[in-house]
C-alpha cells in the first residue's frame, strides 16, 4: 500500500513537472501565505537485542502533513508544519542459533508510529527564474514516536518494551519543487532528523496552494 501510495505521488510529481518545464517564466509572488498537504514516510534504524554483529532494522512508517508557508522573499520562505501519524507499521527479524539438538529460534518485532511532529522551518531556494528549484531546509523540531519491541523465543515472549521516543532538535534537508503555471507548488524532499536516540529520517511529499 506504501509503495504504491508513493508510486502515485512520484508519477504525478513528474507530470506537472514536465508541464511546468514548458512555461520558464513561472513566478512565485514573495510575502504570499501558502497552504498545503504532504505525505511523509519516516524511517528509524532500530537496533538488535539478540545480534550485536547484525545491521539495524529499519522500520518504516507513514504520516500525515498540515502545512502553512509564508515567503519572505524570492529565496527564503518560513514553513509550519503540523503532521501525524497515519498507522503503525511493524518490522522485524528471525535468528537460528544451532543447540545439540534442534535449533533456537528467535524473533524480534519492531512497531512504531508518529504520534506527533511540530516544526518551523526556513526553506532556501537557490533558484528563482525557474519552475524547477532546488532548495535546502532547516529546521527546528520536535517529535513523539510511540515505539514497542517484542523477543520471542519458540513462540513465547521473552522480552518485550513499550516506550515513547520524544525528542527536540534540529532537522535539515534537501529537495526538489516544481511550480505550476498557477502557482501550485509541488515538492520533494529528504530530511534527517538529528536529534532522536535512533538513527531516522523522512521522505516528503507535499503539496502548497497559493492563498
């Protein structure tokens, strides 16, 4: 359902923008109020209990955006963002470890979602006569991400946490937006969040209507 939530999203994303490469003098007026929508897909490295030696589950799970953006000028805009997440996703691993006489099976799961992220940003485009700009963001974050993890062994729990990861920082990021000869902008874009005690970033795309 994720990848061809996001297949679609990508697709329209490259028609509009091959619309948009025909009219080079789309502008954008500056100190205008945008409102907008995005889908983010967030992805946290989460590490093993059982293998030291083993990479980082990556688990990967779904929000939704709530924007509000205002253009300081040509280059420079401030981004509000309010998002949640749209459901839990789980992930997980199995091991074998040999014993004399049949092996131990073990498995971990990994559940996480969104419960919430705030963020002001500032965006810097580093074009302005072009309807495709590339931009870089910046932003101060904070975030909640409920985070449950599950060790079985033979079909019975052995170690399992429910926590919530809540953390305050700086998010940064870098991306690509195409404007449409009426001034909807489309974008995408990649952003690391910095500040949580697991290795996370996200995927964005959004959508901006001028007010």
């Amino acid at each position: 359902m994720l990848k061809l939530l996001l297949s679609c999203c990508t697709t329209s994303f490259l028609i509009v923008a091959s619309s948009a490469l025909a009219n080079s003098d789309t502008r954008k007026a500056p100190n205008s109020l945008d409102l907008g929508i995005g889908y983010k897909l967030y992805a946290m490295n989460l590490p093993s209990r059982v293998s030291a030696s083993k990479n980082d589950d990556t688990n990967k799970f779904p929000a939704l955006a709530l924007i509000a953006t205002d253009d300081i000028n040509e280059y420079v805009s401030i981004r509000f963002e309010v998002a949640k997440g749209l459901e839990d996703a789980s992930s997980g691993d199995d091991f074998s470890i040999d014993a004399p006489i049949n092996p131990i099976k073990i498995k971990e799961t990994y559940t996480a979602e969104l419960d919430y992220s705030l963020s002001v940003a500032a965006k810097f485009s580093l074009l302005t006569n072009s309807p495709i700009r590339p931009f870089f963001i910046l932003s101060g974050n904070t975030s909640a991400v409920s985070y449950d993890y599950e060790q079985t062994l033979s079909e019975s729990i052995t170690d399992e946490e429910s926590k919530t990861l809540t953390s305050s920082g700086i998010m940064y990021g870098a991306g690509l937006e195409w404007i449409t000869d009426d001034n909807i902008e489309l974008l995408l874009s990649y952003e690391n969040l910095s500040h949580f005690k697991y290795d996370a970033y996200a995927l964005s795309f959004n959508i901006i209507f001028e007010l």
